[in-house]
C-alpha cells in the first residue's frame, strides 16, 4: 500500500470573462505520495498553476469557481471547505513557492518578520520564539549570515537568495505538501541548480511531498517520480518519470520530447516545435484537445474523448491509439521516435 497524502479527482475549475466561461481545468486527477515528488507538466495556459491554485483556495471567485471535484489532504477534504478553515490549512499544511518572489514578498516587511509571521498565525509562538526560528531556517537554506540577513528588506535580497527566503517561509509550519510553481524560472542556470539541490536536500530530511510546476524536461527528470503531462486542461499522460520519457504513449508527449535541445554535435540542427496552437477554451472540443495538432489523429478523435487508458500499473494515457482496436502504435509512432532517437 502507498502512503497517499495528497489525492485530486475530478477537478474541475472554470472562469467567467467578458468572452464567455474559460474551462480552465477539465477533470483533473492525481495522487501525491509521501516524499515523492510530482511533477506536473505541459504547455503555458494548460492549467497547470490553477490546479494547484485551486487546491491552496487561491481562486478569486468570482471570477473562478471549481465546479466540481474532490481534494483530500490525509483524507480529509481540502475543497469548499470555510474560510476560516482555509486560512488555517493554507501554510500550515500545504505551502506554496510562487514563479516570481520578487513580487511575492512584502517589501515593508523585513524577511525575517515575513517568515516569523507565519509561525505566530500558524503555531501561536511569540515574536520572539518565531523570529529565533526564522534565523534557524534561514541558515537551513544556506543563507549566509542568517541573523543580519533576517533584519534586511526583500530589496536587499537577490533573485536567488529571495528564492531561498521563499522556500524557509514555506517550511516554517513543516508541511506536508510543498508546491513549487515554476521556483526556478527567473534565476540563472547555477542558481537553478542549488535551489534544486536544496529542494531534495529538504525533501530528504522532512520526508515532505512535492508537486512541482514546470515546463523545464530537464528538471522533471531530476527532481520527479512520477509525471503528469496535462494538455488544454487535462491530464494527458501520467506515470513514473522513466516511462514518460523512455515509454512515452500520448503523441502530446512525444511531441514535447522531440522539441527538446539535444547534445549532439549537430549544432545547426533545428529544433522541432509541435505545430499548431491549443484548442479554444471558451469552446474546448468535444473530442480529444490535442486532435488538431497530433500527427496521429484519427477520425474517431475528433468527436470522442479518449478514456485514460492504463499502459501498466501506474501508466495511463488519454489516447485512443492504446484501444486494442487501434492501429499499430508503434508504427504510428516511428517518426516521433526517430527524431528523439537522433537528438540524443
């Protein structure tokens, strides 16, 4: 039996806009298991931050609104819980590192109070028990200087240093669930790297989940378990992290796969992006929402929605090349795999 801390069904969560309704997610379903981590990946606008939005009551509504779905935390139910309750839950239990955290820390407040906040609402510590603290887990993520840098001001921070900050405020509480969207966006590569490394590091000694948001392949191959592949609001593909690069089943994937750089010595080469935009939100199609652009598609997929096909135990796809009736999928997939093939 796996240890399941965190479990999404059927979520769903739209938007009213002067267009008309945005289905932003459509049926979105997940486990997160303890000390593991899952990445969620896909294109911009996918819905991969307001899933996870969703689950932390960080949809404004209006104009958003889940209309239906379950989330338990532990197995207690996260969604249309209070307010009040919300409050409580949100930073206690589950914590959230934000893509930009220059604009995500308060810029009156000096660090140090930021973290030590969160202990005082959360755990009911003094000032002075919290602010202690604070300094302990800003040394844990290797801030030089802890206690000085405690009394400056995000300002005085840089990018990746800001980053680490974020990432103390979110342990502070022990959380079951760290969700990490996009934490390395806007640092450079060996920045990226450390908070990476520091992410494990945490990880390893709090035996604390993670849900990590990112477009990057190459993080999600260093940092995952297992993968969810989402695509116009839905998850597409899902599995371990070596099948879904090793064993890729939705040509959604493959695509993805393919658009990667490669180490070869074919410096001129180009890469191969998948053609085509995303299906219209305010009208998603009734079908499969990657038809008009899968180089597989058959007449089937345009009106049918695939069902999430099980590959193996922990492997499903929502693609009707893994009915029994279907073509062969190998053969469909020979030219996608060639080029991946090539590019290693």
């Amino acid at each position: 039996m796996t240890d399941v801390v965190l479990k999404v069904e059927d979520l769903a969560v739209e938007f009213d806009t002067y267009g008309g309704t945005v289905q932003a997610v459509r049926g979105v379903s997940f486990e997160v298991e303890r000390g593991r981590t899952l990445a969620i990946v896909g294109e911009s606008g996918c819905g991969k931050s307001v899933t996870v939005q969703s689950l932390m009551g960080l949809i404004p509504a209006p104009p958003g609104r889940i209309t239906r779905g379950s989330a338990t935390l532990n197995d207690e139910e996260i969604l249309g819980i209070s307010a009040e309750a919300d409050s409580r839950f949100r930073g206690s239990k589950v914590s959230m590192i934000f893509q930009d955290p220059m604009t995500s820390l308060n810029p009156t407040m000096t660090i140090g109070n930021q973290i030590a906040e969160t202990l005082i609402v959360h755990r009911g510590k003094s000032h002075k028990e919290a602010y202690a603290i604070a300094i302990e887990l800003l040394e844990r993520t290797h801030i030089p200087e802890a206690a000085k840098r405690a009394r400056q001001y995000p300002f005085e921070f840089s990018g990746g240093m800001l980053q680490r900050a974020m990432i103390a405020q979110s342990l502070a509480c022990n959380p079951a669930v760290l969700i990490a969207d996009e934490p390395t966006t806007a640092l450079d590569v060996t920045i990226q790297a450390q908070i990476l490394e520091l992410m494990q590091e945490l990880q390893r000694s709090e035996q604390m989940s993670i849900i990590l948001i990112t477009h990057d392949l190459a993080v999600v191959a260093r940092m995952a378990d297992k993968v969810a592949v989402m695509y116009a609001g839905q998850v597409v593909e899902s599995g371990k992290v070596d099948e879904i690069f090793y064993r890729s089943s939705h040509p959604y994937t493959l695509g993805l796969r393919a658009a990667m750089p490669s180490n070869n010595d074919d410096q001129g080469k180009a890469l191969e992006p998948i053609p085509g935009s995303p299906p219209d939100l305010f009208r998603p199609p009734i079908g499969c929402g990657y038809f008009a652009r899968c180089p597989n598609a058959m007449k089937l997929c345009e009106a049918n929605l695939p069902p999430s096909f099980s590959i193996d135990e922990h492997h499903q796809s929502r693609c009707w090349l893994q009915h029994e009736m279907a073509p062969d999928v190998d053969d469909l997939y020979q030219p996608h795999l060639a080029r991946i093939e090539g590019a290693r």
